[in-house]
C-alpha cells in the first residue's frame, strides 16, 4: 500500500515535469499576448492585468492574407500529396512490381534531403517559369516533402489490412486497380485521414521555402510573416503584437491535436516502427 | 526432346512465366507510383542537377550579364572561407549534441509515458504540442523568454546576443521540439516489446538496467536507428529557429542560414549553390557515419526479422 | 456453369519443385469434384491455377473449350470460398454479397433483389446490416459462399470451406454446399483434407499425394477399390487396418490368420516378385460373431478396449506380428511395432464385450485388400 502510495507520486511528480515542459513554452506566448504595454516590462510569466488588446489590435495589421495564403496552400498540398501518395503508398504496400526499391530509397532521400539546397535552384526555376511568389511555388516543394511522409505512413496503414483480402476481391471480378479503389482505398480511409492532418502540420510549419520564395507583399506564408511581423505602430515594440499572432495561428492546431490525439500519435509512429 | 531438357524448359518458365495476374499488376505498381516517383525526381532530382551546374558558375543576380564559368573556384572560394567553417562547426555542433539530447531525453519521455500509472492521456496529448507547434512561433517564445527586460527566463543580461549562450539557446528551441518525436517513435517501438521477456529475464536475476540495455535496447534498435538518422539530418538542416531567435549574426549561422543569406542578401546563386551541394554531401556522408555508428554503439543486430 | 479440362497441367516453384506434375482431369459441367489429399499435395495449387491466382507453368486449362491459361481472374468467370471468409471489413453483409454484382455492374434494385433471395437461402436475412466483424464464423462463411452464390459464375471453387469452423457447425455447412449444390449444379471443385467430406459432397474424388494424382474416382470406388496404400489409408470411415502379410500359395498368411486368396490376387500375385504384401481390412469388414461358428474365416482376438459411440462401437485389438516381413521390406511411412500391429473393428449398435475379452470376429474375404509392401500398390484391384 505504501509504496504503491509512494510509487503514485512519483509518476504524478514524473507528469508534472513534462507537462511544464510541454506546455510552458505556448503558456508563456499566451501570458505576452495578454499583457499590456504597462505590464510587458515584468518579466513575470503570469500576465497581472490581462487584456485582449493586442488581439483586437491584429485586426489592423495585415495579417488576413498570410492566414489565407497558408490555409490555401496548405490544403492544396495536402490533397494533392494525399492523391499521389495514397496510389503509391498502396503500390508499395501490396503490388509487386519492378523499381519498388528504388521508389523506397527515393522517397528516403526526399524525406532527409536538406531543403536549403533545394531552394536556391527552384528559387532560379521558380523565377523564370514565373511561379516565384505564387501558390503554386510553394505547393510544388511541399508536395515533394509532404510525399515521402505520406507514402511511409499510408504503406504501414495498407499493411495492416489482412492479407488475402485482394485475393478475394479479384475472384470475385475485381480487376487490380479496382481492389485498389474500391476495397483498399475505403478501408484506409482512417488512415488518410489520419496522414492528411500530419501533412497538413507538416505544410503549415514551413518556414524556410515561404521566406525563400515569397515576398511579404504576395504569397507569403503564417510562419514567414510572423518573421517578418513588425506590428501596427511602427516605434511599438511588436512583441505583444507577434505573440498575439503566434497563439492565434497556434489555436487550430492546438484544436487538432486535442481532438486527433490517438490518431496523431499512431500515424506518427506507424511508418516508423512497423515500416 | 529428352526427359531432362523438358524438365530443363518447365523450370525456366516457372521462373520467367508471368501471367495475366502479375503483369497487369506490375503495370498497375508502375502506374501508381508514376505520378509520386516523377514529382520527387523533378523537385528534388532536377533543381539538385541544376545546383552541382549553378555551383560552377559565377551566377550573381546583381550582375546577369557578367555570368561565366569559373569551374570549381566557388568550391574553392566556400571552403577557403572562415564563414563558411565557423558555420559548419556550429551545424555540427548543433547536430551532435542536439541529437544526443534528444535521443536520452526521447528515451526518458518514452518510458515516462509507456510506464506512467496516473494521467497517461493527459501526457500523451501535452507532448504533442511541442511537435505540431509552428517552428518559428516557438522559437518567439524562446526569443521573447530571453529578451532582457521581458523575458521570464532572463533578468538584465542578454544570452542571445553573446554566442555560446545563444548556441545553447539554439540547441534548446531544438530539442525541445524534437523529444517528443523521438519519445513517440520510441514508446510505440517498446509497447512491441514482449513483456514476457522482460519479466523472465527478471526472474532470471537481472537488473533493472540489464533488462533494458540487453533485451529492449535490441528489439527497438531498428526504431532508434531509425530515429537517430532521421534526428541527425533534420538538425543538420536547422534553419527556422536560428534565423528567429538570433539571425545568424555574431557568429551564430548554421549552413542553411547562411547560404539562404547568399541568395537573399548576396543574390549570389554560385556561391550559394555551392554551399547547397557542400550541404547534401555532409548530409549524406552524415547519414551513413551514423548508421554505422549507433549500430556499433548498441547492442543486437541492426536489421531485424 | 462450364466444363472444367485441365490437360497436363504442372506447377512448378522457381526453386524447382513440382507442387503439381502432370495433371489431367476433366470436370464435367455441374459436376462436383473432390481434391483430397494432405497438406502439400498440391490441391490447392491445382485449385489457384484454375481461380487464375497462380500461373500455370505448363498445360493448358480450358472452360468449355476455351483456352483460359492466360486469362487473368477477374476475367474466368470463377468463383472461390476461401477457408477463412474473406470479407471486406468495411462494408455490411448485403453490401459484401453485393460486390461481386457492383463490379459486374448489375443495377441497384436487381441486386438488392439477388441479395435478399441469396440471404434467405443461406440463413442470413436477419444480419443483412451488419458489419462482418460483429458475426459468428458460421455466419461469415455464409455470406462468403452467399458472395459466391449471386453470381452464378461458371466454376466455383472451395478451398476447405470448413476447416476453420467447429464440428457441429462443420456438418451443418457440408449439407448446406451438398443442397447448394443440388439447387444450383454448378460446377464445383472442393478441396479438403477431410475425406468424409469429399465422399459425402462429391460425384467424384481425385486423391493427390506430391503433386501427382493417386486415383480418380466415385467415393464408392475408392472405398471399395484403392489403387494403392495411399488412397487406402485416406479413405474410408475409420484407417484401415493394415496388417504385414505374407503370400504362400494361394493364402495370405498374416498375423491375424490365413485367408484363401481371391482370385484376381492370386492372378496379381504371379506378377509380383516378392511374396511380402500388406493386407488391408476395413474395421467395417469385420463382423462379430457368437462362440458356436467355427470356419476359415473366424478369428479370434483379445480386446485391448472398447469405445461406444452411441450407434456403433469400435472394438481395439492387437495383431501379433507372426510371418510378419522384417521392417526393411515395408514402404516407406509403415513401421511394425515390437508387440504387434494395432487394429479395430467397427460394429453397429452397442456391444456388451469388455477390454480382456476374447471375441471371435469374421472377415468379409471379398473386401480384403492385399496391397504389394514393395509399391504401395493394390493387387487386388484390377489393374
């Protein structure tokens, strides 16, 4: 009894360290975003007088069409890497055919490639096919990266169907491409859903290609405009300004993390422990 | 024919025979990966190529007309340069002692949530924050907790403008980040773990520690090398929270910042594309030095089944 | 429904095996056919080969006449039960018995329609919304075979459709493929491991050991007439008694008596070389019989034990090993134990006797089968 007493305070005490270093961080953005520019000075990490001030003052800054560029492009990557990945995911998942190695390898290679030496030649090829500073500009890198997490993951998910399952569907008059649209790719349906959220926070974490390869004026990203956030009055200092910015973009995800969990955590580690 | 030619010619079709089954699936695999294939060989493959060209030519965007071929003077100009070693160690740096952090700690984190008894969904989602938390907002925070005068983590001296503080701060936004990946990879790989392995191995007298380092250390290594190569080459790219916290400057630059610098600031393509190919030959050559490494380093083989 | 030819089909593994050598046989339409046999003889590449799920190394296969070895199966027009049913997780009953007609492109109200009438044919009206995972085994092998029944395809095969289920359930689904059967006559081919089975269900069984066919024939046949060892060991209600023997003449000289040759052994016999043979008796073929008979027939033994099984008992004795041949000689897979050779007879109704009784039992002298210990082959059977 007593060591389980013991035991049980540990574990709380264990759970309270990594709650604080889990959330102290985003606590402390929240606790700027509500402090005044009274209070700002205090260096407490408790707000004393909090006010909604710096939010209501966002709606002046430009911050609407960063928002919008974000949410746009990283929807449209996410669909679209989701299109291809799920057709080649499944192919690697359960066809065989020539070249699946070297599918595996290159998506191997995109996953860990280091994206700065990807962005000063698509900087060149973006500028003179006319695609610098545009949707498409960012949605062609992030669909390249967004691929490989998407492939591992949903070939850990087509694993996990039973085997023999394709046998079945093609005796009863199933050509190939049917078992694959019509039996496995409504049984992953969890499973897509599931890789669509990873890449969708995948997407919207992007810095390095938004800042590279947009302009502030054009199809510049949430993170990248954050970068470059100076806030409405130009001698204000923009910290208050920037941490109301940075709780609002957090929100969403913060949403999807609390109502995903289970999911998050088994699409994470599927390709990784399984694959 | 005699009896063993025959027997000769049904062995060579049963290994080349492929029916209408295997081809018009094979033909599909081709297919399906087509789209997938083509669009990381041109993202990736194509602006690669195009980079090794650029990296022997002088390409200022300041200046187009004066584009010439300089071979590999750019190499030779990148490697001579302290800017470039200074930020190559700091990358290094990062890269080892961020990615030893994070696999101890990682390790830690995981056991904490695979054995905790109280308020394991609590700690299961509060550890997905740092994950899905956008890089650049965290690393504000950083920044803001180590601003002299607002910062809750400083009193009046500024860690962010001297260079090792501010490196330490750079490892700490990263590792941050990055535990819980590496936490959640590993916890996953330990619950595969039988337990009744561990349990005999207890009752056969081994200790805490033994049974970790000798019976679940080698059934998850392949998920610890595989976290690790991936930790490595993610925080050799780091960018995000240098070019935040403190922009590279006073000595803090890791590669990528500064060969985004040559394009930004610079318009400097050469150099930078030169920078750009320096990156993936380290990355590369980082990635099989690591392999190796954390094979030898722990116990059981590396590849499993 | 179409004809089934298989000409001279073999499979072979790319590592060389011979999983099927040479086989040749013709279903004829509507009939139902048995593959017996033990697991590894090839049964079930002879049955992917006809689905079209393997490759067919060489031979042809034919529907009706018409070459199919290339076709692939979603095109052969064949159905198959697997022997655990092959459901698809997501969808419910009705949609899973439905998807065969979906793909074919059948309209909505005409396969509702087909999907309720094949429901209630099988029992399973009641379940029709109900996801796979939420049913009994019986009940999801039902609706397998009700995925098979709405389309009236032109084979249909089973891969041991209830080898997976327990034994009361088991004799229910064999009636029901038996009645399936008489309604529809289709074209079946059944594999199983289970002989009760292929003799109860089929018009013929092919028994295959090694990829190489034994015997093809009614069950009757193959109860009555084995061609050799094999098949008389496989087949029949209870194992045969095989009991080492030895040819003198024109008797049979074994441990449990000497017996008067029939005269198609005694033909057999003069080809033979040797004269060590394995005599074969069903326990069926032994009868129990009172004290006062005492003819040529009549042996007696002591019982080791008696089992009852309600309508019929099995009587355990030992037959010892006299004129037995030494264990060099049997084939291979037959070994002769030190204290003798176990054997049973099998009588109808109860039976009074007790373990350590001696009993006199009579053999059926025109159902002796007198194998050759050499070859494994039947020497009573014609040839």
């Amino acid at each position: 009894m007593q060591r389980d007493v013991v035991a049980r305070m540990g574990w709380v005490g264990a759970d309270g360290l990594v709650l604080v270093y889990a959330l102290a961080p985003m606590l402390w953005l929240l606790s700027l975003s509500l402090k005044g520019a009274g209070t700002l000075g205090d260096q407490s990490f408790f707000p004393r007088d909090p006010t909604l001030e710096n939010y209501r003052s966002l709606a002046d800054t430009d911050f609407v069409r960063p928002l919008i560029n974000s949410l746009g492009i990283c929807l449209i990557s996410t669909a679209v890497a989701l299109l291809l990945g799920t057709m080649a995911a499944y192919a690697i998942a359960r066809l065989r055919f020539p070249g699946k190695r070297s599918i595996i390898v290159l998506a191997a290679l995109a996953a860990t490639f280091p994206q700065i030496a990807l962005v000063i030649p698509l900087f060149k090829l973006e500028s003179s096919l006319g695609i610098l500073d545009t949707w498409l500009g960012l949605v062609l890198p992030y669909v390249t990266f967004a691929l490989p997490l998407t492939i591992y993951t949903l070939s850990a998910f087509f694993n996990q169907i039973p085997r023999g399952l394709e046998r079945a569907a093609m005796m009863d008059g199933a050509t190939p491409y049917q078992v694959f649209r019509k039996v496995f790719v409504p049984l992953a349906r969890p499973g897509i859903g599931t890789t669509a959220i990873l890449v969708f926070i995948a997407c919207w974490n992007d810095f390095i290609f938004a800042v590279s390869l947009t302009s502030p004026d054009g199809a510049r990203t949430v993170p990248a405009a954050l970068a470059d956030f100076t806030g409405t009055a130009t001698f204000e200092r923009p910290t208050t300004a920037i941490a109301a910015a940075a709780v609002l973009i957090t929100l969403p995800i913060l949403a999807v993390v609390l109502a995903f969990q289970r999911r998050i955590v088994t699409g994470l580690t599927a390709g990784a422990v399984r694959g | 024919m005699s009896a063993s030619s025959g027997d000769h010619e049904s062995l060579r079709i049963a290994r080349s025979r492929a029916g209408a089954r295997k081809r018009t699936e094979r033909r599909l695999g081709l297919l399906l990966c087509a789209p997938a294939a083509i669009v990381m060989l041109l993202v990736v493959g194509y602006p690669l190529l195009y980079a090794g060209y650029l990296s022997l030519f002088r390409a200022d965007l300041g200046t187009p007309e004066a584009n010439t071929f300089v071979g590999l003077r750019n190499y030779v100009t990148v490697l001579g340069s302290p800017i470039w070693w200074r930020a190559f160690g700091l990358t290094m740096f990062v890269t080892v002692v961020g990615a030893a952090l994070e696999i101890v700690l990682g390790t830690l984190l995981a056991v904490v949530m695979h054995r905790t008894i109280v308020g394991r969904g609590l700690v299961r989602t509060a550890v997905l924050m740092p994950y899905a938390v956008v890089s650049v907002v965290a690393a504000f925070s950083w920044r803001f907790a180590f601003t002299p005068g607002v910062g809750w983590l400083v009193g009046d001296s500024a860690p962010l403008s001297q260079r090792w503080p501010a490196i330490g701060i750079i490892v700490l936004a990263e590792v941050w980040k990055s535990v819980p990946f590496v936490a959640l990879v590993l916890m996953a790989a330990l619950t595969l773990v039988p337990q009744e392995l561990t349990r005999a191995a207890a009752i056969d007298g081994a200790t805490a520690w033994q049974r970790f380092w000798q019976i679940t250390v080698p059934l998850i290594k392949p998920a610890i090398m595989l976290v690790v190569v991936f930790r490595v080459l993610d925080a050799f790219r780091i960018f995000d929270s240098v070019f935040v916290l403190t922009g590279g400057v006073d000595g803090t630059a890791s590669v990528s910042l500064l060969a985004y610098d040559n394009l930004v600031k610079g318009l400097d393509l050469g150099i930078g594309s030169t920078m750009a190919v320096l990156i993936l030959i380290t990355s590369a050559v980082l990635a099989l030095s690591v392999l190796k490494l954390v094979d030898a380093l722990l116990p059981g083989s590396g590849r499993d089944e | 429904m179409a004809e089934v030819e298989m000409d001279h089909l073999v499979k072979r593994f790319p590592n060389g095996r011979y999983v099927v050598a040479d086989l040749s046989l013709t279903v004829a339409d509507g009939e139902f056919v048995a593959l017996l046999g033990p697991s590894g003889s090839g049964k079930s590449a002879v049955l992917e080969m006809v689905a079209g799920l393997e490759d067919i190394t060489r031979g042809e296969l034919r529907f009706d006449g018409e070459v199919v070895t290339e076709t692939p199966p979603w095109e052969r027009d064949v159905a198959v039960v697997f022997q655990s049913p092959a459901l698809y997780p997501h969808l419910t009953v009705a949609q899973n018995i439905a998807f065969p007609l979906r793909l074919a492109g059948t309209g909505r109200t005409e396969s509702a329609t087909l999907v309720r009438e094949t429901a209630d044919l099988l029992g399973i009206s009641a379940h029709l919304d109900r996801l796979p995972g939420t049913l009994a085994a019986g009940q999801r092998q039902r609706v397998a075979i009700g995925k098979t029944l709405v389309r009236h395809p032109k084979v249909l095969l089973m891969d041991e459709p209830v080898a997976n289920l327990d034994v009361r359930l088991r004799g229910q689904m064999r009636s029901l493929i038996g009645d399936l059967h008489t309604k529809f006559c289709t074209t079946t081919i059944y594999v199983t491991q289970d002989h009760t089975e292929a003799m109860a269900l089929s018009d013929r069984v092919v028994v295959l050991r090694d990829g190489v066919v034994q015997q093809v024939g009614t069950p009757t046949e193959l109860d009555t007439r084995p061609l050799n060892l094999f098949v008389a060991e496989l087949v029949g209600d209870a194992a045969m008694n095989l009991l080492p023997a030895t040819l003198e003449g024109e008797s049979v000289v074994s441990g449990l008596g000497t017996f008067a040759l029939p005269p198609a052994v005694r033909r057999a016999s003069e080809r033979s070389p040797g004269n060590e043979v394995v005599l074969g008796i069903r326990p069926g073929d032994l009868e129990l019989v009172g004290s006062d008979e005492d003819e040529a027939l009549v042996v007696s033994v002591q019982l080791d034990d008696v089992v009852s099984v309600g309508s019929q008992t099995t009587l355990h004795f030992t037959v010892p090993n006299r004129g037995a041949p030494s264990p060099r000689s049997l084939p291979p897979g037959f070994s002769v134990p030190v204290a003798g050779t176990a054997a049973t007879a099998r009588i109808s109704g109860p039976c009074s006797e007790r373990a350590g009784s001696r009993v006199r039992l009579r053999v059926d002298l025109a159902r002796l089968q007198i194998f050759d210990s050499g070859s494994g082959l039947n020497l009573s059977a014609p040839p």
